[in-house]
C-alpha cells in the first residue's frame, strides 16, 4: 500500500468485512515482496488484502448487474402461475363429455392458421386443458413458434399466441424471460447476464471466506452463520451482509453454475467440455431406419402415433413433433419437468406407427441428469411451489447482501470534509505477494478467464481502469 493512499486514522477505512475503528483488532497486513509465509503470516494473511480489495471493486462495480438479474429472475419464478391467470381464456376450457380425435383438432387449428407450416401438438394433459398446435410461421424469431389453441372436445379455436422454446412460455413469461436473459436486447444484452452470472460465485465466495476468517479470529463460530444482536451502525450492518451471505452461498454457486450453461461465451465452452466428456443429453433418431416396411409417402396419423407412444409408456404431459421430410420419424417427448424427472421420447415410423427407437431418461448420463436437473431446478420447475419458494428466499437474501454491501460504503464514509463515500481497500496488494502467490493466482485468472470470458475480459478492465485512475491521482501508474 503506498503511503500515498493510506488512509486517514480518522477515517474508517476497512473493506466489507472490517469496520474501521469499530474493529480494535487490526487485521493482518501482507508480509514483503518475495517473502513466503512465516509462523505468524499465512497463505490466507497473504491474500486476504488482494481478495478484500477485489470483492470491495466486483461487488460496487458488477453488482447493479447482479440486482437486475436477481430482480428479473425472482419474477420470472412466478410466471407459471402468473401466465395461467394471464392466458386462462387460451389455456382452459370447460369439461366436455368425449374428446374428438386429435387429427381433427390439429385440422381446426390448421384451418384458423393457413399461413402456418405444421410442427408440433401438445395435447391437453388435464380434462380442462386446450390442446395446443404449434407451427412455424414467417417473421417469427429465433426458438419462437405460433400456438393456435383448440377446445379438445369442440374443435373450437380459442385463440393464437406466441411460444417460446422448448418450455413454450407464452407472451407475458417470454416478455420477463427475456428481460432477465438479456434485456430485450439481443445477443448484446446476453452479455449483461453472462457477467453478473460469471462474477457472482466469484464475489460470494471472496465475501464467505473474508466474514468466515474474520469471525473465528474471534473464536465465534455462531456468529458466521447469525448477525449480532448487540451491533451498531456499521458493524451491525456488516454482520447482516456476512450472515446472509453465508447462508445464501451454495444457492448461489448453484445459480450462478447452472446460469452460465445458458450463457454465449461461456455456455459455448461448456457445452465443448459436455461433448469431449460424452456428457451430451441422449436424442432419439429423426430418421426411419433403413429396410423399414411402412409404404413410401403413407402417414399413419397422428392419433395412431400418439398410441404408439403411449403403449411404450410415454406418458403424462407430451408433445408430438411431425416429420420434417420424407423418410423422418415422428418424435414425441414427455414433458414434465417436476420430480421425478419425466423426459423419455420415442421416435415412430409415419408409414407403419411402429416405435423406431426410444430414449429413457433412466439411460441419461449422470452430467446429462444434472444438467437437466440442475437447469429445472434454476428455472423453479424441479420441485414445484417448494422450488419456486426456495429461489424466492435466495433472490431476497441476495438482493439484501447488496443493498447492505452499498450501505456499508455509504457509512464507511469521511464525516468530516472530503470523498462522498467510503474509500476502497488501499494499492500494493499485488505487489505484497510472494513470486509462487503470484504465480498460483495468474494460472487460476487464466484458467477461469479462459471458460468464462466475460469474467476475464472485465477483469482485465478493471485493472485498466485502477491503473488509470492511479495515475490520474497520483502521478504514475499503480496496479495490484
């Protein structure tokens, strides 16, 4: 730390996890350059300025981002709901006394929609559910499709709507999906969620070991995981954000992990590690094997397809994908996403409504499982309301660490005459380090620059940005 920018003995100067005067016990400072760790100087007393000084810069610089995440993803949790209130008139019909055949269905939404080329049919589950057609149609967007609803026992169009991806979320889940993806923004907006996804666990993780290390330094152990009770102003706050964020922790490197497999660069990377591993989820063939019996150019229907698949127990909630060519199968896929998974898909032949070829999710991967549960559970689907209160209690949990985190900087400002809040942790913390600390830390930037590429590249602009800053105040530049 240069002398330069120590600071003031009157002013509260700690970081996150150090509340200035309030604390009589001074933390430990780095031992000097080059020199390994003695009796009294551990590798954590080494690195403890260099990760306060990083989560104090991440945490003031990247968690806006976080919060419009956090933010857009607590409502996205409760659009299930909030889109069957919204969309009911599509979604429900009233009780009849027998179903007509679903190929007459499909022809009533075919005939509501001429404009439309024919995809996919998700049959009511419920007595009470519309049947739902899915086609592609021209000026709709990418993993967009148009849904025409029919009354299953009438035939009745109740009406057409947009849907989208494989969940197919309708107009008012999609418009807050795709706030939290990517601000209605396209690709470029992805970017803002790839970063608050890739610096998150980073954050956490350097805010869990900082209040973890503080307290048992105290040899209070119950204090990690409770506030204090007897605190005041901004230790009090400070116990708070330390408290909560403990708790909060493996829910969010869990959100941040799974988050990240729907990301641009690094969701690129990943799905690259799943395909070198054969970590791939299984697909069943789009093609009728070769020395099939089924007559060329003869269609079985889709009612009988339908059938097929049911007696190999495809069951539940299910959609039927229609062949794209000649010699392609019908697919149909389960759909439930709750616990226990149901995900099995059979592929059958459109000529003789034979199963072709069928894929369980009991034969999944174990990464393949995970991935799906794991991208389910992140979604508030695995486990139902119980998933969705969950992600509730974590999003308000990390949405109060960062209020609190802002708050602390507000009171760990000058009380008399000079910088509007309170200053960051002091320079020369790079530099304190011994050469092998230095070493260890660079090879682990690269590596998780190199799978998160948002995360290096605003790394390295970060530093950019501290350099310059440091020349600005003082004449030359001063990295860490």
């Amino acid at each position: 730390m240069s002398t330069d920018d120590r600071p003031s003995p009157t002013v509260p100067s700690g970081p996150p996890d150090s509340p200035g005067q309030q604390d009589p016990q001074p933390a430990p400072g780095p031992a000097p350059a080059g020199k390994g760790p003695t009796s009294s100087t551990s590798a954590w007393s080494l690195l403890r300025p260099l990760v306060l000084r990083l989560h104090f810069y991440a945490g003031v610089l990247v968690a806006p981002f976080i919060f419009v995440a956090a933010l857009s993803g607590l409502l996205y949790v409760w659009t299930p709901q909030l889109e069957e209130v919204v969309h009911r008139h599509e979604l429900y019909v009233p009780v009849g006394d027998e179903r007509l055949p679903l190929r007459e269905q499909v022809a009533a939404a075919e005939e509501a929609l001429p404009a439309g080329t024919l995809r996919a049919v998700r049959p009511g589950e419920g007595p009470s559910d519309t049947t739902r057609v899915l086609f592609d149609l021209d000026g709709l967007g990418e993993s967009h499709r148009q849904a025409v609803f029919v009354d299953p026992y009438t035939g009745e169009v109740r009406g057409s709507l947009v849907s989208y991806g494989s969940s197919g979320a309708l107009p008012v889940r999609t418009w807050i999906d795709l706030l939290h993806r990517n601000l209605h923004m396209g690709d470029v907006g992805r970017v803002y969620s790839e970063l608050a996804a890739s610096w998150m666990w980073l954050i956490a993780a350097g805010g869990a070991a900082l209040w973890v290390a503080r307290r048992r330094r105290r040899k209070r152990v119950r204090g990690v995981l409770l506030p204090e009770p007897t605190a005041r102003g901004l230790r009090r706050t400070l116990s708070f954000h330390g408290a909560i964020g403990v708790w909060a922790l493996a829910g969010l490197f869990f959100l941040s992990a799974t988050g990240l497999t729907w990301s641009q660069f690094a969701g690129e990377n990943v799905a690259g590690i799943r395909a070198a591993l054969a970590w791939e989820t299984p697909s069943v063939t789009a093609e009728v094997p070769a020395g099939s019996d089924g007559p060329i150019g003869v269609d079985v229907g889709v009612d009988r397809v339908l059938e097929s698949a049911r007696a190999f127990d495809v069951d539940g909630r299910v959609e039927v994908v229609y062949p794209v060519a000649d010699g392609a199968t019908y697919t149909v896929s389960e759909l439930d996403k709750r616990w226990p998974t149901s995900a099995d898909a059979v592929a059958v032949d459109p000529g003789t409504g034979a199963v072709v070829d069928e894929v369980r999710f009991s034969d999944y991967p174990l990464m393949a499982k995970f991935s799906r549960w794991g991208i389910d559970a992140h979604m508030g689907l695995l486990f139902g309301v119980a998933n969705q209160v969950v992600l509730t209690a974590l999003m308000l949990g990390l949405l109060t660490v960062m209020v609190l985190g802002y708050r602390m900087w507000w009171q760990r400002r000058p009380t008399g005459r000079g910088p509007a809040l309170g200053r960051a942790p002091g320079r020369g913390t790079w530099k304190a380090l011994p050469w092998w600390l230095k070493a260890i830390v660079a090879v682990a930037a690269v590596a998780v620059g190199w799978l998160m590429p948002v995360l290096g590249v605003s790394l390295v602009l970060f530093l950019v940005v501290d350099a310059l800053l440091g020349r600005l105040r003082f004449g030359t530049v001063k990295t860490d």
